[in-house]
C-alpha cells in the first residue's frame, strides 16, 4: 500500500508530493487534467518588480521535481467517490478502487457562474476557459471581445488576452440582481478593485487610490466615475456600464449594454449594442469542495475566504483522521500560497506516517505561509487573515465522532 495518496496536481498537490518524498513516503498524486500544474497552467502575468510570473514554466518544475523523487503522477483520472475504512481512505476513481491511510485532497477552485441573458450562445465562456484557451491551448478565443464582470480575476486575465494579441474592447458589470450580489454594484466592485490598485500600470491611478479609502470617498468616486471608465493597459473599464444581454442567432455577434446608476439600475435611453465576436464572464472564485463533503468533512461558510471551506488546522489537517487538505480548496488565495500550503500539508503527512522526526521544518513551514500571504501583491477577497483565524478556531473545538 501506497502512504499517502493526493488528489489534485496543482501547486498544492504536487508541493505537498514533494514534501512527503523528501521524507522518503512512497506517494501517488492524480489529476482529472491531461498534464500536472493545476491553475499555474494557465498564468502568466508581470510582478511589481518587473519579473514575469510563468505558471507554465513553474508547474514543469514541480512536476519534474515530483517525478525525479519518485512521485507517481496520474493525468487523465477522475475521482467520484471518497469512503473512509479501517485502515484509512478508499478512492473511487476512473481507474478503479484505490486505498491510502493517508489521503489529502487539493482540488483548488472553480469559477462562480454569473448568468446572463444570452450566456448560452456559442462564443459565451468564463474568463477562467479564455485563459486556458489562450495560454495553455493556443487557441484565439475570438478578434473583439468584452468581458463581463470587473474582479481582481478578470482584469489580470484581461491582460494576459491582450498580451497575446486579442483585443479585449471593455470590461463592464453584469446585471444587478439577487443573483449577481456585488457583482453588479459599482460601489462594492470599486472597493475591491482598490485592493490592487498598487497594481495598475498608471502612476497617477496608483496615487490616486491612495485618497480612496473612505466609504464616502468611494461613494462619490463611483458618482463621478465616467462613463467610458478609466483604462488599464488601454482596456476600458467602465464601473457605470451593465450587460443587459449578449446577442446573436448563431454565435455572439454583441453585448447590449446601458449606463447605470450607483446602485446598479438601467438608465433609460442610454442602450446600445456594441459589436463582438466573443464575450467572457468573470464571476469570481470558489473552493472546489465537494470530494471532502462527499468525504463527510465538516464544513464553515467564511466570505473572506470564498465560500464554504472544509474546517482544518494551521497543520492542514481536517476532523478527520488521515484526510488534509490544501490549496484553494481552504480558500482562494494564490498560487504561491497554495504551494507554501501543500508543503505544510506535507510534511504533516509525513509526521502522521511517522516519517517525520523533527517538527522544525513543518514549525517553519507554518510560519512560511503567513509570510508567503503577507507579501502577496493578489487577494482575492479582503480580510483574509480574519477568515483564516476563524477557520482555526473552529478547528480546535472538539467534533463528534
């Protein structure tokens, strides 16, 4: 029998595989991808300081590294089923029945579906399958495009898009309602957007966001905003603009669109429809949880980290005996806190398989993450800290058999 099995070859999955290897743990990693990375396969994006992020390129190395230890890496098998037994965990999957004592689970996130009349035509895709269309597929996803939906998500995609070539001709919000929330509020999506202003090519937009930190500010910013938004990268992105309906009859030929209020309603008389051959809706990241419910993990609902999330400790560990878990799936944060956390996970791992003597490097690692969190230049939700904390917190109350 295996030591540990890990389901998801992410920046989690395959840190953690790493980690266990180094402590001489015989570990089988499966994917329901053709080919390891996860989410890194699809990023591509320049730093602040000028240095490119390769996502590609950083999942190759750790799925070479994974291998060069003896990490038995699995594409292309999907997992419907996760039971607990005597001696640990059974995993039903596309390849038949597999049992592990140990079993982590780091299947990351998906995106959070924003319909909107129309969503159905052909050309229609989340910002999430542009990106791996245009990054890790080759494909041109269209010549003009708009994107639907203004998220930290959106507009770092936006750009990856740009930078291949295909022009992105505005960002707007969806339609307001029940089921869109914040989305489709200028307000909301203005202050999230404030989160990463440090990030916005402009000198003068980076100064400028440092007078916005007031609600009343941020209020009247969005009064003020002008109707054809500011532009990042040349790419405008217009706060007081909706998507009423996507139209065409065979595939997308346009976006109707309106002005709209601070509150997100139509202006009357302000329609039109702008041309396009392709439209991306970005609605934003959730934990992909549902193998640890299947698994009977004990789950919180924490905003700040993206939705529900499995309770665990700062260790990775679930209520659960021998199941841990890792990555966007203990909420949306970056992939290079995914890989600090796959590591933690681990060497966690390796210390219930009593491979792991000394706690010093899984101590340190611990603390790895919280400075991997701190100099991260993307969150994708505010008070992250806060809902880490909680999740902890409620890790150590105690759970009925």
């Amino acid at each position: 029998m295996i030591d540990a099995l890990i389901i998801g070859a992410g920046p989690a999955g395959l840190s953690a595989a790493i980690a266990c290897a180094k402590q001489d743990l015989s570990v089988v990693v499966i994917d329901e991808f053709y080919r390891a990375g996860g989410r890194l396969l699809g990023q591509l994006h320049q730093e602040p300081d000028g240095t490119w992020w390769n996502g590609i390129e950083e999942a190759l190395r750790l799925d070479r590294e994974a291998r060069a230890l003896g990490v038995d890496i699995r594409c292309g098998v999907s997992v419907y089923d996760v039971s607990r037994t005597p001696g640990g965990w059974n995993v039903s999957t596309t390849a038949g029945e597999m049992e592990t004592p140990l079993l982590l689970i780091a299947t990351g996130a998906s995106e959070t579906a924003v319909p909107v009349p129309g969503w159905t035509l052909p050309g229609v895709m989340s910002i999430g399958a542009a990106q791996v269309m245009t990054n890790v597929q080759r494909v041109r996803v269209g010549e003009r495009g708009v994107v639907i939906g203004v998220n930290i998500l959106s507009v770092a995609i936006a750009r990856e898009l740009q930078l291949a070539g295909i022009q992105i001709d505005r960002m707007i919000l969806p339609p307001a309602s029940s089921i869109t929330g914040n989305a489709g509020l200028p307000e909301e999506v203005m202050r999230a957007l404030l989160r990463v202003a440090h990030l916005a090519p402009s000198p003068l937009l980076r100064w400028g966001s440092r007078f916005m930190h007031s609600n009343w500010m941020q209020s009247l910013a969005v009064r003020l905003y002008p109707s054809r938004g500011f532009t990042m990268w040349d790419i405008p992105i217009q706060l007081r603009t909706a998507a009423l309906e996507i139209v065409g009859t065979a595939q997308v030929e346009g976006v109707r669109i309106a002005q709209i209020t601070p509150d997100g309603q139509p202006i009357s008389g302000t329609e039109q429809i702008m041309p396009a051959d392709f439209v991306c809706i970005a609605g934003g990241l959730s934990p992909l949880a549902e193998l640890a419910a299947v698994a009977g993990c004990p789950f919180a609902y924490v905003p700040s980290l993206g939705g529900h999330v499995p309770i665990h400790n700062d260790q990775m560990q679930t209520a659960l005996p021998g199941l841990f878990v890792a990555g966007n799936i203990t909420g949306v944060e970056s992939a290079k806190v995914a890989m600090a956390q796959g590591k933690v996970a681990g060497l966690s791992i390796a210390c219930a398989r009593g491979a792991l003597t000394d706690l010093s490097p899984l101590t340190d690692a611990i603390r790895d993450v919280k400075a991997v969190r701190q100099r991260a230049t993307i969150q994708f939700h505010p008070d992250i800290d806060e809902g880490r904390a909680l999740v902890e917190k409620l890790a150590l109350a105690p759970v009925a058999p």
